[in-house]
C-alpha cells in the first residue's frame, strides 16, 4: 500500500499529544511496510521529528495551487489520511478529483465541535448542553466525517456522541484510541520524586485555562497545606501572558517547553490538570500512567479513558475537592502507591497496540476492497462531495488565480 498523510503540521511528539498520535499511526502503517509520505502545510519546524530516519518521503505542499494535483497524480496513493478535517475541506476535493480510487480517511484526533461547544460554555459561564453542539464547526466537522471513507475516533465518548446525537452511520467510523506497548512497572520510587507537575502545549486553550485554575484557585489551597510545595508548568510555545505567570516566591515555577516529556514526569510526585473543557485523550495522562505517576483531573479530563477501571489518582471537579486530593496523594506513600497500581492497570487494559492493530488493519482492507459499494451506501457523502467539489474548487481556483496576478505584480 503507498499511503499519504496530509497535514497542516509537523510531527512533534513532544510537543502535543496530537504529535505521538500521529507517531502512532505512522507506526502501525511502517509495521506493513506500507509506502508513507508524508506531505505538510507547514513551515520547517525544529522541534519535528525526523521523519525520514524512519524511510518516510517528506515534501512540503502550498495551499490553493495546482502544484498539489500534479504532485498527488504522480504519488498516486492507495490511501489518503487527511490530519483533522480542516485539512480535508483544503484538500479532499483534489485528492477525489485527482485519485478518486484512494480510500479517503479522516483522523480527527479529538472531536473540535465538542471542544469549541465546552469553551464557549465555560467563558460563558454556564452548564454546557447538547444543544450547544449545533455550530458551523460542528456542520463542517460532521460533512468532512461524511465526506470521507472512514474516520478515526480516539474517543468512545464521542464514537457514541456522533452516532447518537448527529446520527452518524456507525460505518463511517472506526475505534482508535492511543495504541501502546505494555507498562511493566518498574517506576521511580516515592521517595526518590518531588514537586507537582502541569504538562500541555500552551497553544491548546484547555490547557492554558487549567493553568490559571491552578495558578487562581488550586495551587494557593494546596500551599496552605504544604507551605514548601513546588509546582513545575511545563509546555511548548509558552507566551508572554504565561511566563508573567512564574513566581519562585509562591512556588509556581513556568518551565517552558519539556525536552523530555517522560523524564520530567517521571520525576515528579502528582500530575495536575484541572481541564474544565476540551474533548479527546489527553497524552498527559497517557505520559503519567506510563511513568508511574499518580494524576488529579476533572471529569472532562478523565472522559473516555477510564472505562470500567479506577483512575489512577482522582478525579474532582470541585476546585477545593481537587486541592485536597492532590495534597493527599502528594503526602501519603500508601495512597500514592495504590493510584500507581491503577494507572498501570488501566492503560495496560485500555489502550494496548496489539488490542487493536488487527481490526485496524482488517477495516482498511475490506473498505479498500469494496470501496465502491461502501460509496454508494453513503449517498449523503457523495451529496457533500459533489457540492464541496463545486464550492470549494472554484473558491480555491479564484484564490489560485489572484495569488497568481500579484505574484506577477511583486
């Protein structure tokens, strides 16, 4: 198989979950020893993996231009995985119009219109509802899904969400969460840890809005209680407004970006990440659970992982609630020491590679195999595809044209 993977991004593993994820997929498709090029959008970044260390064709791509047909022509992939839907609205229509025999699938990583719906309610002050869903995100999100052969869903809250309130077929979806190699155990003691720890890309607003709920609210309470408490925030691309957050005299200490995500989690006694909205996995807890590192988190920050096993830590969305059981795990070894156990027997039940590879593998195949029927069965997506064709080809083919005048002009 000759895959293609089209993102707006680079692949950075250390700087957001979404970057392991991709890591992850990219793994799974290597194991095949299927064909990858991968193709960005984006400008070099020195914080990307390597990619072509693994045998993987790299190759930058410019938005609105006719350059992509030619390149894609030319590729001609079996399979085409697009990044998030925005990239399949920029470049689905030309991978259908160009290789309309590629099986088309889209990883939405997390489900945006969800995560869009929970902030607007959270600024807003107020109980998210259902209702809120109905956004032009959500319209956008829902045709991309459509539009495709099959969509990858991280999360089996919203494998449910997408099916029983937007009425999904089933079909057009497949389970994938993070897929991982098994959590032996052999963890760095409690006695040899300390300090708490925040980890999250600085750019993800949930992440930036946890930060100032600890820094307003949680981390002054669980001073109170132990007054030489250190708390290290770590995160890529962190902003002016953020470093202003550093303060050595309360023990809040802004540590920027994380060389090494798993040796400064390792490290640290508790995980903190009061998320009052967002959607999808969190590679944090993920990061935690495979260091053998205790985690206090909300119900949003919890959703979908923890299935029918116990957190590895707590879960609390009450701020105080939260400040005390995050001083609790950070004080008793017992305590501490059982939320370990749970964190490994979670993930080691949860989210296992070989758990899943297969049915991945199989899904491709047999939606490969009778791609044509599967298309006639999805009559809606090919309704979408044939007015996506017509609005958003011509739209881009006005911006090609005008970038093409003042290109002439300069």
């Amino acid at each position: 198989m000759n895959v293609l993977i089209i993102s707006s991004v680079w692949v950075e593993p250390q700087s957001s979950a979404a970057g392991s994820r991709m890591l992850q997929l990219i793994g799974l498709f290597l194991s095949k020893d299927w064909k990858i090029t991968y193709a960005s959008t984006a400008s070099p970044s020195e914080y990307a993996t390597d990619l072509t260390k693994k045998g993987i064709d790299t190759i930058s791509i410019a938005l609105n231009d006719a350059s992509f047909d030619v390149f894609i022509k030319d590729n001609s992939p079996d399979i085409v995985l697009f990044d998030r839907f925005m990239v399949e609205e920029q470049f689905g229509w030309r991978v259908a119009q160009q290789c309309p025999d590629a099986l088309r699938i889209l990883d939405t990583e997390d489900l945006h219109c969800l995560r869009k719906a929970r902030h607007q309610a959270v600024k807003e002050n107020r109980i998210f509802n259902e209702n809120d869903l109905l956004s032009d995100i959500a319209k956008r999100e829902i045709a991309s899904i459509y539009r495709c052969d099959l969509t990858l869903m991280i999360s089996e809250y919203e494998m449910e969400l997408l099916q029983e309130f937007f009425k999904v077929p089933r079909k057009l979806l497949h389970y994938l969460p993070f897929v991982l190699s098994p959590v032996l155990g052999d963890f760095i003691p409690f006695e040899e840890r300390a300090h708490f720890i925040a980890i999250g890309n600085f750019l993800h607003a949930p992440n930036w809005d946890a930060t100032l709920q600890l820094k307003k609210v949680i981390w002054p309470e669980i001073r109170k209680t132990i007054p030489d408490a250190q708390l290290h925030v770590y995160g890529a691309y962190a902003s002016e407004k953020v470093l202003q957050l550093h303060n050595p005299k309360e023990g809040f200490y802004v540590k920027r970006r994380a060389e090494d995500a798993i040796e400064v989690i390792s490290k640290a006694k508790v995980l903190l990440a009061p998320l009052r909205f967002g959607a999808g996995l969190k590679g944090k807890f993920i990061d935690a659970m495979q260091c053998g590192t205790p985690s206090v988190t909300t119900q949003i920050g919890a959703e979908a992982m923890q299935g029918d096993f116990t957190w590895g830590g707590a879960i609390e969305d009450d701020v105080y609630a939260f400040a005390k059981a995050a001083t609790a795990l950070y004080t008793y070894k017992n305590l501490w020491k059982v939320a370990q156990d749970h964190g490994r027997i979670l993930i080691n039940n949860r989210f296992q590679r070989v758990d899943f590879e297969d049915g991945f593998y199989d899904v491709i195949m047999q939606y490969k195999n009778t791609l044509t029927a599967h298309r006639q069965a999805n009559f809606t997506g090919q309704m979408l595809l044939h007015h996506t064709l017509q609005s958003t080809k011509y739209l881009s083919k006005w911006i090609e044209e005008k970038n093409k005048k003042e290109n002439v002009k300069k």
